[in-house]
C-alpha cells in the first residue's frame, strides 16, 4: 500500500509537466498468443513483450534471432557465424524448453533429439510482429511450452497492390535480395516475400585457435499469405513459408576446428490453412484450421586434407501434422469463454553412415519412422469487472498414446488502479514436455531410447508492477518470476548396453527479475531499456545452469528525423556465465562479459526510393557466445528498396 501511494504522489507532482507533452495518438497494442484471442495488451497479466514490423525495420536486421536479442528474459545463443546453430534460453529454462509458432503452426522439428527449434535459417521476411509469452504455457498450447511461447505472425496485405523490390550488401561478401508483393480489399487480402541471402562468413571455430577456413551461408525463403472473405462472418486464410538454407560448419570448437568439407542442408516447409466463423450475432466465434510442418535435413562431410581418413552421410525427415478447433463464446462484456479440440500427429525417421580409415569402425544406422499422436482439451474463462480487474483461469488435459494423459492449469490476474495509472499483475501456471520421438525410440550404435520416459514438468509464478506516468510518455515495469523444472531428461552412459540412454532424472530451478523502462520525451524520440537477472540451478548437482548469464541489459535509442529518416542505436550487454570445459566436458569454464553495439540508419528519398544501412558491432569487441566458437567482428551492410 506504501508503495501504491509513493507512486500516486510521483504522479501527481509529475501531472504540471504533462502540459509540455504534444498530443499524441496510437493505437493500443492487441495480443492474441497470451490468451487465444485478440487481447488489449493492457488487460494481460502475462510477461508479454511485442516486437512490431516498425521495431523490425528500424533495426534494420534481416533474421529473427538478432531482434529477439532485446527481449527481457530471453538469451540468444550462437555457434558461430551467420546460419551457424542458434538457440533460445526463456527465464533460464532450457533451448528446448520454448514453443515456436508461426501463425499459429507449431515449427519445433520432431526429428530434433530435444524437439527444439534452430532459429539460424529464420528470417524477419513478411513479419508483421512478434509476440514473445513467458511462463508456463501449455494450458492454451500443449507440450513444448514449459518456459514460454514465441509466435510469429506474418503480414495479412491491405491497399492497393504494392511491389517493392530490395538489395543489400556488406561485410564478409553478404548480399540479399527480396521481391515482395501485397494488397487487399474487403474480398481478398494477399502478401508474398521472396528472398535470397548469401554470405561467406566467418570461421564458426574461433579464429583465435588458428581456425582461418570461412564457414559459408546461404537463404532462400518464400512466405505467402492469402486471405478471403466472402461474408461479413466469414473469413478463410492460407499461409505457407518455405525455407532453404545449406551453412558450412566446423567438426569441433576451439583448435583444430576447421573442417572444410562439412555442410548442413536444410528445407522447412510450413503450411497452414484456417477458417473462421461468427454465429448468434456475433456471439460464438469458431476457428477451425490444419497445419502441416516438414523437415528434410542433410549433415555432409567428405574427407579433405585435415580430415583424410573419415567422412559421414546424416539425414533426417519429419513431419508433424495438427488439427485444432476453437470456440469463443463472447456470453458477456465481462466474460469470454474459450474451449478448444486439438489433434496432433508427429512422425520422424533417419539415417547415419560413418566411414573410417579402419573399415571395422565403420557403422550405418538408420532410425526407422516413429510416431506419436496426441489429442488436447481446453477451456480457459476470461473475466472482467469493472474493466480494471480482469481473471483469466484455464485447464487443459493431453492425451499422449505413450505415456497417457497430463493435466495442466493456469490462472493468471491484474489490477489497474486507475487514479495513479499503477498496474499489479501475477501469474501462476503448469506446463509439460513430451518425450521426443528420439528420446522414446531411438536405437543407434551411440545412442538407445526409453520408451518408459515421462514428461518434462515446471510450474512457474510471477508478479509485476507496471506505471505509466507523463500521458503513457513514460512507463516503467518490474516482474520477479521463479520457475521449478522436474523430471528433466538426461542422458547416461550405460554399461549394460555401452550405448548413451536417457533417463528422468534432473531437477533446475530458475528465479530472477526483468526490468523495463521506456520514454518518449517528443514524439521523434523513444528511449527504452531492460535489465535482466537470472538465478539457475542444476538441483542434481548445485551448478549453474550453462550459456545463462545472471546479468543482461539492453538499451536503445530511436530517432525519425525530418519525417523521413531514421537512426536506431542498440547496445546489448550480457554478463559471464558457465559452459563446457572444451578439453574435459566433465569441467565447466566461465566465459567472459561483453558489450554489442549496433547502429541502424534508414532515409526516404521519396515516396518510392527508401535506402539504409548499419554497422553491426560497432565497437569490434571479441566475445564467444558458445565456448571455442566465432562471433563477427566490426561489419558494415548498406542497401536500398524500391516500392511502385
């Protein structure tokens, strides 16, 4: 209560110095992936953080790992260059911890060992915004999503048709080009991006081990959306991404790495077709889609003159296939039911041939094609009184066909009060991880499955503190969040089987704070800045959690200047933290703190002519994000769209 009326009387002394502040008119942000349905963002009790196409283009960044950079909560991780693994930590939670989504297609890959998904080939083509949930989430979304959600959502067109084409080039002979076409009126909406970058790269070993050989990059992407609407309650959409990438990579971190002979190829195919129906006077709305996500990927490496005596051939194909039915019942001003059916089918399958100098150690494996099924139900109450106090409470159950049904629930609350502009929001939910087709059936000559294995459990809690002061100019947050992870599945080498196999055995805590503060003193000007503190802990051994850090800060300045340029500085600092010994995976060693500045510029010549540039660490610091691998150094990209 003190601090409630601390902050009444700030704003109250502030209330003077609002005459100084020019009107100014936006829109309030809507989310959709915190509750399922179209949400004013002020009415979430979630960790919710939204990047916008605007946020996107004034970055001047061409893949969705680097926005999410600036996420508080959220780690990005590396191995190496361009198109070289990247991974995801939320809340300090593991990279498989998070469900990634794109327009609601689930895109982590079933043939993955940890089901996760690898952020490398993921380009910021076509997308519209971001919307990045934190905390347990699979009461609305099933498995996966045990530290949190990311969905993306992509471009629905609008207007007259528009045709832009775009070039960039830069820093270790990277260039992209991009035709994009979209328009739309009340009948039909469509948008489509077509892309193609390529980039010689860095050494994904560290060049400071005396790794010289430079690990290539190339993209290739299409992303489609096309919408109908041949009735006022009804709409229909279609929406595809494909994507093609193939990267050089390096057999090992640190000395010796180079490994010129190495290549990964990658095609992803996402597909999604939905409708959406409104009944009884708009009161019932239903949603009735199916989504198809496929994966074929190739590691090749062929002998070479460093590596002469052995080569390997891996591949692996999957598929997962959903079928979701959700029903919105709008009973009242104040009250909004979801319920929902949900049916999903994953599949995968695999093969691995390894040749030695010495024809005895040559093996060939293949993992035949698995499958899982698994069907979920939903219901989930959305209440509202006297618009400041709104309640969401949800329930879930998933029938898994191999290890049965799990149950899960979420509730989450806040509370405007009104007078101070002060918002208090908490959340407390559960949320599970299936067994992976590989953890359950895989049995190779390195590696045997269980298929006795349980789900991956946490239950998660957070409570915040949000104050707008200034007119909204200023607004200012804080979120403690604790998450208790169970049942974690590792592996073990057995010398029954002298294979590696799996087991439910790891317990991890993670607790820490997210600050947030942004300001707009003029209209042209936004300041922002989060600070992140994590706290994990490995409860079987006491350790901290790896590639963590406990402090992480980023801060960023946006200018638009002369109604048609603008100049975005971001600085990223994050703080040391534990990784594997690279001579003994037994040890662990500490990697050092750094800093990142980034420097994005971009002016309208005219209506059509737009050109850009940036300078990506500018201050050229040498940092590792993942023990013995490259990280780029100082790097200059400058480029032009033209739209007709």
């Amino acid at each position: 209560m003190v601090k409630i009326l601390s902050l009444a009387l700030v704003g109250a002394l502030l209330q003077p110095f609002t005459a100084f502040a020019t009107d100014l008119t936006t829109l309030e942000p809507v989310v959709v992936t915190a509750t399922k349905i179209e949400t004013p963002l002020r009415e979430i009790a979630s960790s919710v953080t939204v990047i916008t196409r605007q946020d996107i283009e004034n970055k001047q960044t061409n893949s969705v790992e680097e926005v999410l950079r600036s996420v508080p909560g959220l780690d990005v991780v590396r191995q190496g260059g361009l198109g070289q693994q990247t991974s995801i930590f939320l809340r300090g939670g593991n990279s498989t911890h998070t469900l990634v989504l794109v327009d609601g297609i689930e895109i982590n890959d079933p043939s993955n060992p940890g089901r996760s998904f690898d952020f490398a080939s993921l380009a910021t083509d076509n997308i519209e915004r971001i919307e990045i949930v934190r905390g347990p989430g699979s009461t609305l979304y099933g498995s996966d999503a045990l530290g949190g959600v990311i969905n993306i959502i992509t471009r629905k067109g609008s207007g007259k048709p528009q045709v832009s084409l775009s070039a960039e080039g830069g820093s270790f002979d990277t260039h992209q080009e991009q035709l994009s076409i979209n328009g739309g009126n009340e009948l039909l909406n469509y948008s489509l991006v077509a892309s193609f970058l390529e980039s010689n790269g860095i050494s994904a070993a560290a060049e400071r081990y005396g790794n010289s050989e430079k690990d290539g990059y190339d993209r290739t992407t299409v992303s489609t959306r096309l919408g109908l609407t041949p009735t006022d309650d009804l709409d229909i959409d279609f929406i595809l991404r494909y994507v093609d990438s193939e990267a050089d990579l390096d057999t090992f971190a640190g000395p010796f790495g180079d490994d010129p002979n190495n290549t990964f190829d990658s095609e992803a195919l996402y597909l999604r077709v939905q409708a959406r129906l409104m009944l009884l006077n708009d009161l019932w709305e239903q949603k009735l889609g199916f989504s198809l996500t496929d994966y074929e990927r190739e590691n090749r490496d062929e002998t070479d003159a460093a590596h002469p005596s052995d080569s390997s051939l891996t591949t692996y194909d999957s598929r997962l296939y959903k079928v979701d039915w959700q029903n919105n019942l709008y009973l009242h001003p104040a009250n909004t039911l979801t319920a929902g059916v949900e049916y999903e089918k994953e599949e995968a399958q695999g093969a691995s041939e390894y040749v030695y100098a010495d024809p005895t150690w040559n093996t060939n494996d293949a993992f035949e094609k698995k499958s899982a099924e698994t069907v979920g139900y939903y219901i989930q109450d959305q209440i509202r009184l006297w618009q400041d106090f709104i309640t969401t409470l949800g329930v879930r159950v998933d029938d898994h066909q191999t290890f049965g049904s799990r149950l899960t629930y979420r509730i989450t609350s806040s509370y405007l009060f009104r007078p101070t502009g002060t918002r208090i929001k908490g959340t407390y939910g559960t949320a599970f991880k299936a067994p992976t087709l590989a953890q359950l059936f895989e049995n190779s000559t390195y590696v045997l499955g269980n298929p006795d294995l349980t789900p991956e459990k946490s239950r998660g809690w957070d409570i915040g503190l949000e104050q707008n002061l200034w007119d909204d100019r200023i607004t200012l947050g804080a979120t403690y969040f604790e998450n208790h992870f169970e049942d974690l599945i590792n592996t073990f080498f057995s010398l029954n089987s002298f294979k590696y196999e799996y087991e439910n055995v790891d317990e991890a805590q993670t607790k820490g704070i997210e600050v947030t503060a942004s300001l707009r003193p003029v209209d042209d000007l936004t300041l922002s800045a989060s600070y992140t503190y994590t706290d994990t802990e490995n409860r079987s051994t006491g350790e901290q959690l790896l590639r963590r850090p406990r402090h992480k800060y980023n801060i960023n300045a946006n200018y638009r200047f002369l109604d048609a340029g603008n100049i975005n500085l971001d600085i990223f600092y994050v703080g040391e933290r534990d990784d594997l010994d690279l001579y003994d995976w037994s040890k662990t060693t500490s990697l050092g703190a750094y800093t990142v500045v980034n420097l994005g510029l971009s002016y309208e010549i005219n209506k059509h002519l737009r050109i850009h540039g940036r300078v990506e660490n500018l201050f050229d610091e040498e940092y590792e994000e993942v023990n013995g691998f490259g990280t780029p150094g100082i790097a200059g990209y400058a480029g032009a769209n033209l739209t007709f």
